[in-house]
C-alpha cells in the first residue's frame, strides 16, 4: 500500500496537486512556530520598556512558550494519531492564531505571560502534525525532497525571525510599539485555517498510543516548582519557599519515574519510554539536548538584553547583527549532514561543541576589550565561529542519538529528544536571574547600566563555553557513527514529532479521508 492511497484518491491528477498544496500550508505553519521563537527574542527589551515587564515577566515571556510546548509536544504527537492530524493540525493552528492575537493586544505583563503559555500549548499540538501528515502524505520515495524543502525553511526561519522582528519593532506600525510581532500571525494563520480545511486530507495512526494526561502533569508541575523559584528568587530575595520547591521538583520527577513505570506494564503507553535510557547512546544523546538546550536558553536571552539595553543598541542594529550567526548555522547544517558526518560521524558533532566553545570565549574577549564601543562588525567573527559549530550539531544529532534505538520506539525516542530540548530552553531561561541578572546591581545610575550589562554577558558567555565543554565530554558516548542508509534516515524525521512505534512499510491510513476538523 502507498502513501498516496491513504488521501483516498488515485495516485495522479488532483490528488497529486492537493498534497503539494497541503504541503505548502503545513510547512508554512512550521515557518510560523519557528518565527515566533525567535521574533520574540528580538522585541524582549522593547516589551519591557512598553508594558512595563518585570526580570520575572520577561524570562516567563520565553520560558512559559518553551515549557507549555515541551510538556505538550508528545501528547500533541497522541491526539493526532487518535483523533487525527489533519483535525488536531487545525485546531492548533486556530488555537496559535487566537493566543498570538492575545498577545498583541495584552493590556499588561501578566495576560502576556499567559497568552504566551497558552501560545506554546497551541504550537505543541500543531507542530507534531506537520511531520505526520508528510509522512501520510507523500511515499517514500518523495520525502527526501520534501525534507529537504523542511530544513530549507527552518534556516529561513532561524534567518529571518530576529530581522523580521527588528523591523516590526522599529517602524512602529500605527503606533502598536511590539505588538506586530504577534499580530502578524493572525492573517497567515487565518489564511492557513481555511486552506487546510480545504486541501489537507485527514489521516490517523493505524495503531495509536493512549494519552498519558498523569505523565504531562507531573513534567509541568516538576519543571515549573523548579524555575518558578528560579526566576522570581533573585527579585524576592531567595526565601526559602523557593529551596523547598525546587528540592519538591526532584520528589515529583522521582513520582514521574514511578508512575511511568507503572503505566508501561498497565498499558504500554507511557509518555516517557524508561527502557529506551538502557541504550547508552540513547541517555547520553538526551543528556546533550537537555544541556544543549540549556546553553541556547542562556545565550539568545542575554544576548539580546546585551546588545539593546547594555550597549543601546536599536532592534535592526541588533537583529542585523545576528545575521553572519544565521547564515554560518545554516550552512554549516547542510555540511554536516550531506558531507562531513558520512565520512567522519561523531568527531564532526564534538568538533561543533569545541567551535562553539571557542566563539564563545572569543566573544567574551572581544567584549571586554572594545567594551561599550564594540561594533557589529567585531562581533561577526565570533558568531560566525559560533554558528558554525552549532550547525554541525543541530542537524545530525538526532540521527546520532536514534542511531541505536530499537526500532520499535523510534516515535518514542524522537518525541522525546524534542521535548528535552525545548524543557533545557525553558531551565536555560530560567537560570538567566542566577548567570545575568544576579551579576546586575538593583539600582544603577544611567551611566552604570552599560558597563553592568557588558559584565553580566560575559559572566552569562562564561557559563556557556562552560556548558559547551560538558557537552563535548557527554558526546563520547554517542556512536562513532550513525547508519547513514537512505530508509533510515527518512525513517528518523519521519518520526521527529510522530509518538508511536515507527513502521515503515505500513504507512498512516486515512480513516476519515474527506474530514474537515
């Protein structure tokens, strides 16, 4: 049976069309999750000063998308395969283009915390379906192209998020200071709403796993007791409410573990797969996510706090400067995969941990010799190097980490290794109070401000190359090299946001092939 025959129609003529069609809208929602990612970056210290915003507030502004998104990521993945993608895609996209609407018309700090959290918890249940409904969609033969087309937009996203977002914030349109930036999302995603409906053609798992609503509580509940306290701790003084609920975090991880345990033998169908933690490549590669995630947290955060508010720099001056950075991850992504890590496999990825490392410590050298009067220019070097190195590893890590995974957990693994990362983002966020903030006095003149902020980064940069050098050590236990065959690496994205036993010669069925959720 080929994929085409899930959408219900013969293989030519309209069919053919459609799925291109469908193609072009799920691919531009993927566009739209990645944008807003780093689009709110960009605006964090013009929402500040607008809306008034807390350290707390801006950290959550972040932290809270990334962390409803990880909690919801596998559990999004679960509702399309039972109820369908094409019905679940839709209601996430509905449900991202209201909360992006929420946002830009916030009236204070707190309902854009909210709307942001409620922002995160949309795109978990849209984004797991982009991928699914590739792989319903198109045969086999056909996703090396159209993955090719994914990755192409994730470097557009990763290019242009942090210009758009510059640009939106300096022209101030009708006077609405940040607030395009989410209000930009509303014409696209009503635009993608009716499209869908119209051209995407539903598919479910032939198999699917039960939800494991438990095992999404306990991950909310044990991440947020542990960076609630983290990131309003500074401001309140660390009281000890907020020790007892951080070591509270390690209790209700330990009932996670329990729990999941108990699940596996009840039903097999945990949200967390432990067995797969028996395959030393496997625990390793989820280590290095966690602590890659946490590094990026960090970095992108006080970075932009940096640039604008530290050195006053303008939001185009900040997101142009972050340009040479894109482009280096980029390029360096396409490298990897396609030439170096066939021939050379783990080396390439520990090669990216070092590069980043010494970009890193090259941009704390450059920042404390130029101090205030460094330019763009003299930052470039330093983000070049430094998206180089994370170019080789964003793109193959994945492969490498699922490299020795049993088959039958591949959905499992993939779910997983996304989710991480997002929740080591969102713990990166929070630890900002500790390596940024807590470097800051509380009340600076004007002339202080720049000269703290300088200090503070390179602190904050300090942590990082120190996070980097972890993750080179961690990556020993990754394989030397992955299997490079052409079935199993589509097998690999295939499943990047798809929770169920990965089989490739039994494609997604259509059950409801003419649904309009």
């Amino acid at each position: 049976m080929t994929s085409t025959e899930t959408l219900g129609e013969t293989p030519a003529g309209p069919a053919d069309r459609r799925r291109w069609f469908a193609l072009a809208i799920v691919m531009t929602a993927a566009f739209m999750d990645l944008v807003d990612v780093t689009i709110v970056n960009i605006a964090i210290p013009s929402i500040q000063r607008d809306a008034g915003a807390s350290v707390s507030q801006i950290q959550w502004i972040t932290a809270g998308y990334a962390l409803a998104f990880a909690a919801g990521l596998i559990t999004g993945g679960r509702l399309g395969d039972i109820h369908g993608r094409k019905r679940m895609f839709l209601m996430g996209i509905g449900g991202f283009t209201l909360a992006s609407a929420l946002c830009g018309f916030a009236a204070n700090p707190e309902m854009l915390v909210a709307s942001r959290i409620l922002q995160g918890a949309m795109a978990a249940m849209m984004v797991p379906q982009v991928l699914s409904i590739v792989h319903a969609t198109f045969p086999a033969h056909e996703r090396g192209k159209v993955f090719g087309l994914f990755g192409a937009i994730v470097g557009l996203g990763a290019v242009s998020g942090p210009l758009l977002g510059a640009l939106l914030t300096e022209w101030n349109l009708f006077g609405l200071e940040w607030r395009p930036i989410f209000l930009i999302n509303l014409p696209v995603g009503v635009a993608a709403l009716i499209l869908g409906s119209r051209f995407i053609t539903e598919s479910k798992a032939p198999r699917a796993l039960k939800l494991d609503l438990v095992g999404v509580a306990l991950v909310t509940l044990g991440l947020t007791m542990l960076l609630y306290p983290l990131t309003r701790g500074r401001e309140l003084g660390w009281p000890l409410w907020g020790y007892l609920s951080m070591a509270g975090a390690l209790v209700v991880f330990g009932a996670l573990v329990a729990y999941e345990r108990r699940k596996t033998v009840r039903d097999g169908s945990p949200l967390v797969e432990l067995s797969l933690f028996r395959v030393k490549s496997f625990a390793a590669g989820i280590a290095v996510q966690t602590v890659f995630g946490v590094a990026l947290g960090v970095f992108f955060l006080v970075w932009t706090l940096y640039m604008q508010i530290g050195l006053g720099w303008s939001p185009l001056r900040a997101g142009l400067t972050g340009v040479p950075f894109s482009i280096a991850v980029s390029t360096a992504a396409g490298l990897s995969v396609q030439k170096l890590v066939p021939r050379h496999g783990r080396r390439v990825l520990q090669a990216g941990a070092l590069l980043m490392a010494a970009g890193v410590l090259l941009y704390i050298w450059e920042s404390g010799r130029y101090g205030m009067a460094i330019a763009s220019w003299q930052m470039a070097l330093p983000l070049i190097v430094m998206g180089v190195g994370m170019g080789l590893i964003v793109a193959p890590l994945t492969d490498a980490v699922l490299s020795e995974v049993p088959r039958e957990h591949a959905g499992s693994a993939s779910g997983l290794i996304n989710t991480v990362q997002q929740m080591g983002n969102a713990l990166g966020l929070g630890l900002v109070s500790v390596v940024f903030f807590g470097e800051i006095g509380d009340r600076l003149t004007a002339a202080q401000v720049g000269p703290a902020f300088v200090n503070a980064f390179q602190h904050a940069l300090g942590w990082v190359a120190a996070v980097m050098a972890v993750i080179f050590l961690l990556m020993f236990a990754l394989p030397r090299r992955s299997a490079q065959h052409a079935e199993g690496g589509a097998a690999s994205q295939d499943t990047l946001a798809v929770d169920e036993p990965a089989r490739s010669d039994e494609p997604a069925r259509s059950d409801e092939p003419e649904l309009v959720g």
